[in-house]
C-alpha cells in the first residue's frame, strides 16, 4: 500500500498467513491463562484500508469454529451505545428499591465461547467512546456488562500520524493489547483469490503488475469491486469503454492505466491453469501458445512467474485427485525449455509443499524436477 512516511505502526508487519498463526496464539495463550484466572489481552491489528484485516478475522473465526460478533464504534454517538439504555427498576424486580439498571447492548455476546468479539476501526471512533473502550480491555467487562467466558477480544485500526481520519491513542490505551500490524502480501492475496473464485484475470492483472496495489483508491478491496463487476464482460476488449468506465469508477488513475495496457497485450488471455492440467494436446495447446506470448512480449519472465504462480495456486486449493494424463501436463510445464531455471525450482517447491498430496510423488519421480529439487533441500 502507499506509505506515508507520518504513519505509525505497532507491531511486526507480516502477510495474512502471518497473522492468522499469530491470532491462533495469542488465542490460544488467553484460554490457558483465562483457565487459570488471569486478564486476556486483546490483540490490535494495524494496517492501511482495503488490505483485508477485518476479513482475516472473519475467515479466522468461521474456519476455527469461533462464535463472532462486530461492532464499529466509529458508529457509536454517546456512551449508552457502548454501555446499554438506562432503565428504572421497580422494586418487584429487584426486590429493593427502585434504581436505574442498564439494558445491555444488543451485539453483546449472551452464550459462552469460544468467540470473538471483533471491534473495527476501533481508533476511528469519537475520543470518548475510546476512553470508554479502555475497561472493556483490561477487564472484559463494562459497569453494565461482561463478555462470557472463553470470549477474546481482536481491534483493527488504522495508522496515526498520516492522512487518515483517526484518534490517536495514548499508551495507557495502546499497553492494553498486543500489536500486530497486516501488509499486502501478493502472493497470498492470489491464492485467497483463487480460493474465492475471483475472476481469473484479474488475479493474474494483479500478480503481473503487483506495483498497482499502491494508491490512495487501489487496494485490495477496491480491485476485487472491480473484478466482480467485469466478470460477465466476456470480450474485455471489445467492450473497452465500458471497462474503461468500471476501472474508474474503483481504482486510481495509474492502475486503469495498467489495466487497460493488460487488456490490450493481450495479457487478459493468459493461459489459465485449467487450460494447463486438462489440455489433450499439450504441445499445441500449451507449449507453443506460451512461447508465442513470452516472445512476443520480449522474453518477459515476469508471464511465465504469473502463470506459474497461478498454476501452482490452483493445485494447492483443488480437492480432486488428478489423473495420469494431467500429471503429465504438469510435469511438461515445468519442464518446458524456455522456462528459467529459478521459477522452475520456485513452482516445483511450492507444489511439493501445497495440500494437494496427488501431485508430490509425481513431481519428485520426474528425473529433472527431482534432481532439481534434490539439489537445494
């Protein structure tokens, strides 16, 4: 993302890999210590918009069997909003007299976790909402109410000392929670990409010009906005304007600059990877109509890297067993003369190590992929 040099971050900057190791210990840590009667501590994850930390969050909780719960206290307007209405009890409910109760906040958490409670964009909230945050930290607990048990709390927030909107925090706030801070990762942004069925050639737009994932307007987010309304564009350059006016409508100026360049080399039509693993043909097919664009592009390594990189992304997140014939696609790929040693062994390594079992015997039985591999273990 684009750096301001104001900006302040806490914590080690990491991808969202990272962070989700880093979550799963932390967690993992308050639970033993809330089991032995001790204070969590919440985690703080910094970062630039549109990079993806709430939804790290989200996808965290879903895949771990975390119950989850949101709030945004930028939203918040006076403290009721943080700590429930105010009520008048009658002497018949408490059996004393009257006096004014809290009515606890609907997003509150009500059943035991474990679960996250997820408060986003925590230091775009009014200073007095922050200060009112501060118990809620330390304690896990309000005046007016307390998270369950087996509860943990996670912040997002956006760098102080730049451009953005935000209220800073003292260290009397910021000393309540461990910090972490998430950056763009462009690799792991793919492969989440291809986890998530986004339009194939955005994906391979955004590995062969990682340098756009820059700007002000162009963040992940706003690229993903954009791939989701061209995917029923099918000729992308036969409907240029109409791109041309989506591209602006999400991202900055430089980028729709790139994309339209992407459009018109021809690069929208890189091969994909199923074309790849299911070709019958696979010198016709595959191996002329890749030469023929890195030729024509000058030799430019950076295609085979993006095509390799989609290759092996789509490996690792495929459930199905390949068969001979596709493994012998694969193989052929990686063996192809005029692909560069170095993305060779980078794509045979990243194969070996995906989830996808099926592949790994094949590619260590193959006599150049094993040697090649074998060499540098």
């Amino acid at each position: 993302m684009a750096k301001n040099s104001n900006y302040i971050y806490y914590g080690t900057k990491c991808n969202t890999a990272e962070l989700e190791g880093f979550i799963q210990h932390t967690l993992t840590t308050n639970e033993q210590v809330e089991a032995k009667g001790g204070r969590k501590t919440p985690v703080c994850i910094w970062g630039e918009h549109g990079i993806g930390k709430t939804q790290t969050v989200e996808g965290f909780a879903k895949k771990n069997g975390y119950k989850f719960a949101y709030i945004a206290p930028a939203q918040f307007e006076e403290m009721g909003d943080l700590l429930g209405m105010p009520k008048i009890s009658d002497a018949s409910e408490a059996n004393i007299h009257e006096r004014t109760q809290f009515v606890t906040p609907d997003w509150v958490p009500k059943e035991e976790g474990p679960g996250i409670l997820l408060i986003d964009d925590v230091n775009r909230a009014d200073d007095r909402i922050l200060r009112g945050i501060m118990q809620l930290l330390q304690n896990y607990e309000l005046i007016s109410w307390k998270l369950p048990a087996k509860w943990h709390i996670i912040l997002t927030a956006n760098p102080d000392g730049g451009d953005y909107s935000v209220t800073p925090m003292d260290f009397a706030m910021l000393t309540r929670m461990m910090h972490i801070t998430l950056t763009f990762d462009v690799k792991r942004w793919a492969l989440w990409a291809e986890e998530n069925g986004i339009d194939q050639r955005g994906i391979s737009f955004v590995l062969t010009y990682p340098e756009v994932v820059t700007g002000e307007r162009t963040t992940p987010r706003t690229l993903v906005q954009f791939f989701e309304n061209i995917v029923h564009v099918k000729d992308l350059k036969k409907d240029l304007t109409l791109v041309k006016m989506l591209a602006d409508a999400c991202l900055d100026n430089n980028t729709v600059t790139s994309f339209l360049s992407f459009i018109n080399n021809d690069l929208a039509k890189l091969i994909s990877p199923e074309e790849i693993v299911n070709t019958k043909e696979f010198e016709k097919e595959v191996y002329e109509r890749i030469k023929g664009v890195v030729d024509q592009q000058t030799k430019r390594v950076d295609i085979l890297a993006v095509i390799c990189t989609r290759l092996v992304h789509y490996l690792s997140v495929s459930k199905q067993k390949f068969d001979k014939k596709q493994i012998e696609n694969i193989k052929k790929f990686l063996n192809m003369d005029f692909l560069p040693n170095d993305i060779r062994l980078v794509a045979a390594q990243d194969i070996v190590h995906s989830e996808n079992k099926t592949v790994h015997q094949a590619i260590f039985t193959d006599p150049k992929l094993g040697e090649l591999l074998l060499r540098k273990m």
